[in-house]
C-alpha cells in the first residue's frame, strides 16, 4: 500500500491549521467483537458532505478535533479539513507532528450489512482478500480518529508541521538568520510554498510578520508537562500501569478518571447489576459447561463419567451461574477485558471466544441426547442397524450358500461350494433444522427457553426414526426383485377374510414365515420373534399369545379335557405402533398385522447411520450480522430400506 502523510497547516489571520492524509486503504482490520478481520467495502459506504475529527474515537466533545471532508481515491479513503478545537488533544496531536510522530488515521463507520466470507478468494476495493474474512458490503462513514495504533497496518500516516504563512515560509530562528544573510540585495521572486520544515530552511525570503515558533514550540512543551503532571496527582502513586498507559497514549484528565475509578471499583467488594465477574483463576471452558448441563437438568452420573467426579463436584456450586456471567467468564478465560455495561458489543465479544460457543452447542447436544434417548423407537426393535460411508446408494450384500454339505472323498478333497450374491440397497438423506440463542435470551438469562429447543428436536429426531420406517413398511415397496415386498411372489402375504387376527390365521402366518427358503429352495430355519399390530389389536394379540386356559366340554357326561394355548409357546414378543392405523400413511390400517424375524438373525429392515453415527448432531453457526443471536443447527444421516422379504410375513386382516 503507498504511504500517505498526515500534513496539519497553519496561517494567520484566524485561520485554523488543515489536515489531509489517508484514512483507509481499503485492507483488512482486526477489530474489537468481531471473530474475523474485517474489509470495508470502499463502493458500498455512504459519505456524508463533512464528518468529525476525532482523538482516539472517543465520542465526546473534548476530543472532537476537528472536521474533514472525505472521499475515495486512488489510494484509499483520503480526508481533508480543519482542525478548529483549541485544547490539549489539538495542541498534543500538532506538537508531537513537529517532534516527527507517527501518527495513522482510523476510520469510525456505521455498518449496514455484512457478510461472511468463509472460503476461496474475493476482490475488494481493487485488491484480492483470502477468506476467512467479514466483507462489510454497505456502511455509513460516521468519523475519522487520530490514533497512534490504526486497525488497518497498511497504512501509516505522519504529521509533518508544515506551517505556511501567505505563500511565505515561517523558518525557525537559526536558520531564517543564515538565509537573510545569504540573500541578494534587491527582492527576490516569492519561492513557492515549501511543505515541511526542512524544505523551508533552503528558501530565503522575507517573512512579514513573523510568528514565533520557539514561544509556540514552549507552550505545547508546557501543556505536555502539565498533562503529564495532571496524570501522576491523579494517580497518585497507586495505578502505576494507568499512569505509564496514560503518558504514552496521550490521555485527557476525563479518560485518566474514569480509568482510575474502575481500578478502585475492583478493589472493592462490590454488587453489579449488570453483570457478575468472578475473581477465581480455577474456573475453566469444562467447569462451566458442566455447570450449565447440571442446571439444564442433565443426570449428575452421566457427566461424572464423561468429565470427571472431581469437575462435576465443583460446578454444582455454580448450577445458578446467570448466562451473562458465563459469558464473561468465557472472555475472562481467554485474557479479554470484560465490559462493566452488558450490551451487544459485549455479546459479539463473547461469542468470538473459542470456549463459549462450544460450551453451548455440548449443553445442548447433551439435552438434545437425553431426550432422544428417552423418547421409545419402535423401528430400532424390527430392524438391523448398518453404517454407511457416504450418501451415494449403498449395495448391501448378503451371502446364500447354494448346496448341502458332500461327504468328503478317500482323497480328502472337499468339493467347492458356488455362492451367489444376493442384494439390497439403502441410501442416506440429511434431516435437519436451526435454532437461535437470542440477545433476549440472554439478556433475560432464559436458558430455559433456549434448551426447550434441542429438547423438541431431539423427540423430533427419535420420531422420525419410526417415521420413516412405517412409512417405508406400510408402502410395500418394489424390492431389487422387481417384486412388491409383501406378495405372493415372495409367499409372505396372508389375505382375505381368513386373515383377521385370530388365533387360526396366526397359527397360518407362522407357518408361512417357517416354510420360507433360500435361493437354493432349503429351509431358513428360522421361526417369528415379533408380531407387530395397529393399537386397536394389542389386547387381542395379548390374549391370543399369553394365556393358557382349561376348558369343560358340555354333554351328559360333563367331562373336562385339558387345552393348551399353543401360540403360547411361540415365545412372541407383542410390539403395538399408532402408525399402522394414523391416516397420514399410505395403506394404514387397524386390521393389518405383521410377524418379523429377530433382528441379527434374519435380515427385515436396515437403519443406516453414516460411518457410526446413531443419533443427532448439534452444531454451532457462525455469528449472523442479520440476528441479534447466535445459530445451531441440528442434523441427522439416516436411511431406511428393506432388506430380506423372507424376514417378514404381513396379514391385510380384511376381505380387501
């Protein structure tokens, strides 16, 4: 970036000095509450026909300086004006340009939007910004500082003491002497303007009405010393940091007290309603993220044995810890000044920690994980489980041994055995959702509210589970056969009348689910574990299934003959779903029943989770300029298809 000079121009007459210089290349900045740097977009900021030249951004009348115009050119923003204050901080800034200061200009500015640039590359303001960066697209420029440290590094500014009188040069004492010496008899064509001292020592032209340098050069020395002075009595020996911080940074009386008055204000024992800061140098990203899942009301034991008896113990005395002191400790831990007034540029601060994004998206994983746990499945109970490694459709192969087993010859060669593939398929898809953590919320400290959500989801996510299940089940699929799932193809379909649950078409069903064979026409050898009914039949399948009963034959000799319940012995586990008959499912129905193999055993249903991942994720959004908040988003991989039809025997119950 070129280097630009802060030039400060005097004249007599009332005149007050100028100032022009360079307030923004157009680069990128780390600023205070934002977690990325930040490039202002030169074409979208608004420029007002004057602004205010401010000290150190401080907004308030002391330290307003001056005003500049300002407009965008070749190198940056650029600014010219006026100084027109007459006090210390005027007096301080054009001193220390004469010593050779450095000074930089830093830009104040309003913004309107903004986005964030997360990867790749982007060309702003004539230059190329590699992401991660927040690119400022529309902004109102408010005020331009003088400071000694700007945000932007690229530029550099220096004030040069350049005074001009009329045309005339005003030379320091000593070296207007060697020039009047030099200097022909008759006038000499006035020389043009010089624009710093050292060009001004060359020229030798008579000065009317000379002013001053050493008298004004004394004064700013003197003002200096009485700042200086003013610093120490106000410190008075205490703050030894304030006061060195205060000298070098050229602070006004205003910014000395209040600084000051906060160091006492932590000396003393004191109440703030804002905000609460702790003063213990134990507490950790881990101690509070425990704190706020015991206040969540996540199990004391569970925790212990992810984090530890010992962090457990300690967080249970800071179960009460207001949100917005848990924001404040977070900026604690990362060595970041915590703000007395609790407001949204506090807020973005601490959201630019690494600690409390993190602490909230793990409460809120582990309140989504306890009600997900919590919440019956139904699927999980019928079907295998698989991983998946990616969301493409997924083979899932299953080997048929064709062949009994051959007795083994004199030679001893065991005959091959063929086998054949035979396929299934399944596929992952995404479910998801987002949430917000408001600047209400926390203001109000409801965390309540803000866990009420990944609790929801989390019942969400263990219902679509069987969601997708029943409706998968209750469509009766095409299988890779080409075949309907439930069929007489596939001789796992009882219909008509006959079919009603009773303990006949029972018996019937399970006589179908045992005669099922393999690709080589044996026996699977495998018998029903389940029967799965709609609500309106889970007392009849319990009667049918359960009891074992006597019963009296009538006629004259009154005999009694034993009966025994033989569904009885069947062993089935008895497994009732409000899905069979909700009318929001294809072919729903209070009559249909089914029988399923048990899970490992035999193939029926797969869940596929991809690469492990059984349950629902919680994750933390980057801050959003458009909410006052922060956003995370729950998602889950899954996919639901059927596998083998000889798992499964289904009855219509109906004529139909």
């Amino acid at each position: 970036m070129k280097t630009e000079f802060l030039e400060i121009t005097a004249a007599a007459e009332g005149r007050k000095p100028t100032v022009k210089g360079l307030a923004y290349s157009g680069g990128k900045m780390r600023l205070f509450g934002w977690s990325r740097p930040v490039v202002v977009d030169m074409a979208g900021m608004t420029v007002p026909e004057s602004v205010p030249l401010l000290a150190n951004h401080e907004n308030h009348t002391l330290c307003r300086v001056g005003v500049v115009k300002a407009a965008v050119g070749d190198t940056g923003l650029e600014i010219s004006g006026e100084i027109v204050a007459e006090g210390a901080e005027a007096a301080n800034i054009v001193a220390q340009g004469k010593s050779g200061a450095d000074w930089q200009l830093s830009i104040g500015a309003e913004v309107e939007a903004a986005e964030l640039v997360q990867s790749g590359k982007r060309t702003i303001n004539g230059a190329e910004h590699e992401a991660p960066f927040y690119h400022v697209t529309k902004s109102t420029l408010r005020e331009v500082s003088v400071v000694a440290v700007g945000a932007d590094k690229a530029t550099h500014m220096k004030v040069t003491a350049s005074l001009q009188l009329k045309g005339n040069s005003i030379m320091e004492p000593e070296k207007k002497v060697e020039a009047a010496a030099a200097a022909p008899a008759t006038p000499a064509k006035p020389a043009e303007a010089p624009k710093n001292i050292e060009a001004a020592a060359t020229v030798a032209q008579p000065a009317a009405e000379p002013v001053n340098v050493e008298a004004v050069a004394q004064a700013a020395v003197k003002a200096e010393r009485d700042r200086v002075g003013m610093i120490k009595a106000v410190c008075n020996g205490e703050f030894s940091e304030i006061e060195a911080k205060a000298i070098s940074e050229g602070w006004n009386k205003d910014q000395v007290n209040e600084a000051v008055l906060a160091a006492y204000r932590q000396k003393q024992p004191t109440t703030d309603v804002n905000i609460t800061i702790r003063k213990e140098n134990n507490v950790t990203a881990k101690h509070l993220e425990a704190a706020l899942s015991l206040r969540a009301g996540i199990d004391g034991d569970t925790l212990a044995k992810a984090m530890g008896d010992e962090t457990v113990e300690a967080a249970m005395k800071d179960m009460d810890m207001p949100l917005r002191s848990v924001l404040a400790e977070c900026m604690r831990i990362e060595g970041m000044s915590v703000p007395r007034s609790f407001d949204n540029d506090a807020i973005k601060a601490a959201f630019s920690t690494v600690s409390l994004p993190g602490i909230l998206s793990n409460v809120a994983n582990k309140k989504l994980l306890q009600a997900y746990n919590a919440q019956p499945i139904i699927a999980t109970k019928l079907c295998t489980t698989g991983d998946l490694t990616d969301f493409k459709e997924n083979q899932r192969f299953r080997l048929t041994d064709v062949g009994d087993l051959q007795p083994v010859g004199a030679d001893g060669e065991i005959k091959d055995s063929a086998l054949t593939e035979e396929s299934a398929k399944n596929q992952l898809d995404t479910y998801a959702k987002k949430f917000c953590l408001t600047r209400k919320m926390i203001i109000n400290d409801d965390l309540g509210a803000f866990l009420k959500v990944p609790t929801a989801m989390g019942n969400r996510a263990a219902r679509l589970v069987d969601q997708l299940f029943f409706k998968r089940l209750m469509a009766n699929p095409t299988c890779v056969d080409g075949k309907q799932l439930f069929s007489r193809d596939h001789k796992n379909l009882l219909s008509g009348a006959a079919s009603a649950l009773s303990a006949d078409s029972l018996k019937k069903a399970i006589q179908m689910f045992i005669d099922q064979t393999d690709a080589d026409g044996q026996p699977i050898s495998v018998e029903p574990s389940i029967l799965l009914v709609p609500t309106a039949l889970k007392h009849l399948a319990i009667e049918l299934t359960r009891g074992a009963t006597l019963m009296m034959s009538g006629g004259a000799e009154n005999t009694i003959r034993p009966a025994i319940n033989v569904l009885a012995d069947e062993n089935l586990s008895i497994v009732s779903s409000p899905y069979l008959g909700n009318k929001n499912y294809p072919n729903f129905s209070e009559a249909s029943w089914y029988l399923f193999g048990k899970p490992g055993t035999v193939d029926t249903f797969e869940i596929g989770y991809l690469k492990g991942k059984r349950t629902p994720t919680v994750e933390r959004g980057d801050l959003d300029f458009n909410v006052l908040g922060v956003w995370f988003r729950v998602y889950f991989d899954i996919g639901i298809r059927e596998q083998d039809h000889r798992g499964m025997v289904k009855a219509t119950g109906t004529a139909a």
